[in-house]
C-alpha cells in the first residue's frame, strides 16, 4: 500500500503534525516476509521518483562504478567521479603455505552424488584455500567448491548457507583448485578481503569426468577429511593463502566520467586510465578511495572522500579531502594538516577501541549555501550505529579543512541501526527551500526502500520525511541527486536521481531516473 500526504484542506492539521515532528514518522517496521516493506509516505519536499528510469551502467569484467557525485552542468552535459576498482595485483601474493606434503597416490570421485569435505581450522584469518586434484591426463574434469562455517558434522554444516561457491569446470589435469574471497563471491557479498579465522568446511561436489585429490603426506592437526559422509584416514594434499591482494595493492580509487547530455538517456564516456583521487601507499587511505563528494568554492573544485588503513572494506574509515583547479583533473592534491599536496591527513579521524569492527567516518557529503561549505558524514563507533555528523566551514578560506566548526550529530538514524543501509547523501533543493537528505535501506534484500530526510537550515530539526520505492530497483543504495556545482538542486533544473543496484559490488548496474518533488 502507498501512503500519500497531500496539502489539501481536509488533512492541512494531520500534514503539520507529520513535518512538525521526527517522531510522528514510523520507525521501520519489523520484516518478516523478505518481500515486505514498510508504507511508503511521501510528504511534501520527498522526491517522487517516475517511471522512466534506464541503465547508464552495466559493469563489465567486475569493473564496477558506485557512489558518485554527479553534476548537470551550464553547457548541457553531465559531469561524474564514481569509485572504480582499485590496483590490486594478485601477482604480488607471496607463495601459500602448503599444509602437507604429496604422496604418490591418486583417488577418483567419478560417480554422480560423489563428494568430499575438508574440514579444518585456521588460526589465522587467509584469502584462498585449496587442493591438488588430477585429472587423470584429460583436461575436462569438473567439480563445484563450496565454503562453509563447520557446524561439527556434515550433514549440519550443509543444512545452513555457503559463504562462498566457486566451479571449476573443466579444469587441467593436476591443477591446483583454490577457492578465494573473490572467486566465490564472498568478498563481493561482505566487503571482506579475507576469511576470518575458525573452522571451515571445504565441501567439493563431482560434477563430470574424472575428478579427484592427491593424498596428502600427513594429515595436519586440527584436519579432517570426509567423502559422502565417512571420515577417512587421509586428507588430500591441500595449501591456503594467508595473504590478501589489498596487502599488496588497494581496492577502490575514484575517476571522472561524462555525459554527453544532461538526461537519462546520455552517452557517457569511457572509463579514464588515470584516476583523479587514489589511495597514497602507507598513508591513512592506503587501501581504498571511495565515496567522492565534489563541490566547486572559489576557485577550485573540493572532494571529500571516504578512505582507510584496513584492507577489510568498510572498518576503520576517515574522511579527507583533496582539490583541483578543473573538473577533470588528475590526481587532485590532498589536504595534509597544514595545506595542499604531498601526504593526506584526516579532516575526521576517530580513536577507535579496536581495528575491524566499527565503521568511524565516511561516506561524505558536501554542499555550498551562502558563503558556507557544510561538510557531513557518516559517523559509527558503535557496532550497527551510523549516524550522520556535520562541520561547516567558510567556503571563502581556501585552508577551510583547517578552521571547521564541528556541530556533532545531526541527524539520528537509530531507529535504522538493524538494517543495512548506506550513508545519507545531502543536498539544497532551491525548489522546497530546505536540505534534503537520503539514503537507502535493507540495502541487500529485495525490500529495500529509499529514507528521506529533510532541514531548512542544514543543522537543526534534521527529520525524516519520507520513505520511497515506488519506480526503483531492488537491492538498491548510494542514491544520489544531479546537481549543480554547489551541490543544490536548482529550482530551474532538470531533476534526476542516479544508484546502483544488486547482488554484489562486481556487478553493480547503475540507473537513473527522473522525479518531482511532492507538495
């Protein structure tokens, strides 16, 4: 069912009791059913989003664009930084650790149903874990990988969900098979570079042909080895990776595209060589950049991003800013504490407690309204809690980074800590007078909707007005606004919303669609 909040005279006293107060908005309703969703409420300044909606993405190869700032500019075409995948160089790996040693002896699964289940456990978090498994001199065995949790047998560790599935089908005679982070979809799924450390089952189907293991020289403590559910003597010879790629590279960088036009139907360029922001080796955004926010103040063009010293996606975060003189320049120069250029420090930085487990700041945003660069981010040093923080700044000081005012928690979004959401993106739509913020929620099921936020003066009385998802795409997040070089929808403008959309970042498509504001 969809509510509707109408300026009528009939509910003018229910529509000034709904925007007077955060309160009378309803908290997100428990799901039961994975198809439900909350009513949807669309009070005036709620963007309602139409029908029109087209892909402007498809990523090719995992070479995935999410999270952009994108600008509908004077000359009629469309200016974008999306974080694109980062250098990381799985050549780099040092050599896994082999586990066992190779005996001389071969034994074939090759009958429909036939399977086998390593079981071990790591005391050290690993990337890829894998076996040695001939072919018998053909190249077109097969089998299919699955990774589980160990749940003390078999039967109920395959009762629950794999974390990760990879098929190798065919697969040369005597290869190694290794299922990784990435291969599997693990990675994709938790923004994890590697497998936390415990008991796992490595749980390897027969699917054609001969296929089989090497037996292992010794059978490792903590190791076990099942085949259709009887524990043998032997394990197969087996060897893992404790390194991860990011280690030795970084996942995310940001780079600028354009559209030919300012409409949905644009044909936007092709990804650039170089990016304009990367992370900076051994520094506080040494594995990811990500999540641009871009402004124009003066003379030069500012981004806020999201960046980290921990490989495990989404732990750890700070905010930084860098700078350009042009759109489309290269390597922007970083804010170093005192200036511009050379190695990047932290506008907001946290003392975290512990590494891997709370978020700390990021995904910025940045908007320009009356002399004033407002800088707000995605705060979260309890485990679930994201909130959403301000600073301002004059936007005349060209060392603005230095001389914020912090005004703290801004907007409350506790009452959505149990669901997977992303940060709020802001702007100033001239068109309501006010700042509007959104972001989505459930983010990863196929009930997530789009919150709406809103504020007439960017600081106070930050509530939540609407919630939308009417004409969008499920699995849905990073919901952002074209706007102009200030970060505001122009009263005058064209209105579109860009996001992306589905079940893994590699393969993200990013749509677009055109909306009104209700009044």
């Amino acid at each position: 069912m969809r509510k509707f909040t109408y300026i009528t005279q009939s509910f003018a006293v229910l529509l000034l009791l709904v925007l007077s107060s955060c309160a009378s908005m309803p908290d997100p309703e428990p799901i039961s059913d994975k198809y439900a969703r909350p009513d949807e409420v669309i009070a005036a300044g709620v963007p309602v989003i139409n029908a029109d909606g087209t892909y402007i993405y498809s990523p090719d190869g995992g070479n995935f664009r999410y999270a952009g700032t994108l600008f509908a500019n004077a000359d009629g075409t469309m200016s974008a930084w999306y974080t694109t995948p980062g250098g990381a160089d799985p050549s780099s790996l040092p050599a896994p650790t082999e586990l066992n040693g190779q005996s001389g002896t071969a034994t074939q699964f090759n009958q429909a149903g036939d399977y086998g289940a390593l079981v071990y456990t790591f005391e050290d978090p690993f990337y890829y874990w894998g076996c040695h498994c001939p072919g018998w001199s053909k190249d077109n065995a097969g089998t299919i990988f699955s990774i589980y949790e160990w749940q003390g047998s078999v039967d109920a560790t395959l009762s629950g969900s794999a974390l990760g599935t990879v098929d190798f089908v065919p697969y040369k005679d005597n290869a190694w098979l290794d299922l990784s982070v990435d291969n599997s979809g693990y990675g994709d799924a938790t923004g994890n570079a590697k497998f936390p450390a415990g008991t796992y089952m490595l749980y390897m189907e027969y699917v054609q042909n001969d296929f089989g293991y090497w037996q292992g020289t010794a059978v490792p403590d903590g190791m076990s080895f099942y085949k259709n559910g009887s524990q043998l003597s032997w394990v197969p010879h087996t060897r893992v990776q404790y390194s991860s790629p990011l280690e030795f590279g970084f996942s995310g960088q940001i780079k600028y595209f354009t559209a030919s036009s300012a409409d949905i139907k644009a044909e936007w360029s092709e990804q650039p060589d170089d990016p304009a922001v990367a992370p900076t080796t051994d520094e506080g955004d040494a594995y990811y950049a990500k999540c641009a926010s871009v402004v124009k103040a003066g003379n030069y063009y500012y981004m806020a991003y999201q960046g980290s010293t921990t490989y495990e996606e989404n732990y750890d975060n700070s905010v930084f800013i860098a700078r350009a003189t042009t759109k489309d320049a290269v390597n922007w120069e970083k804010w170093n504490g005192t200036g511009w250029g050379g190695d990047p420090e932290a506008v907001v930085v946290l003392e975290l407690p512990e590494e891997n487990v709370y978020f700390g700041a990021g995904e910025p945003s940045l908007v320009v309204k009356d002399g004033t660069i407002y800088l707000y981010y995605t705060y979260g040093i309890a485990v679930g809690q994201l909130d959403t923080y301000l600073m301002t700044a004059s936007a005349t000081d060209e060392n603005w980074p230095a001389n914020m005012s912090d005004k703290g928690l801004v907007m409350d979004r506790s009452a959505f800590a149990t669901t997977a959401m992303d940060g709020a993106s802001v702007v100033y739509a001239e068109e309501v007078n006010s700042f509007i913020a959104i972001h989505s929620v459930n983010n990863n099921e196929v009930n997530s909707y789009f919150a709406v936020w809103q504020s007439a003066d960017g600081v106070t009385g930050w509530s939540h007005i609407g919630t939308i998802y009417s004409n969008t795409r499920v699995r849905a997040r990073y919901p952002r606004f074209v706007t102009n070089e200030e970060g505001h929808v122009p009263a005058s403008g064209i209105y579109l919303i860009s996001y992306q959309f589905g079940t893994s970042q590699s393969k993200w498509q990013t749509y677009m669609s055109s909306y009104s504001f209700a009044q």
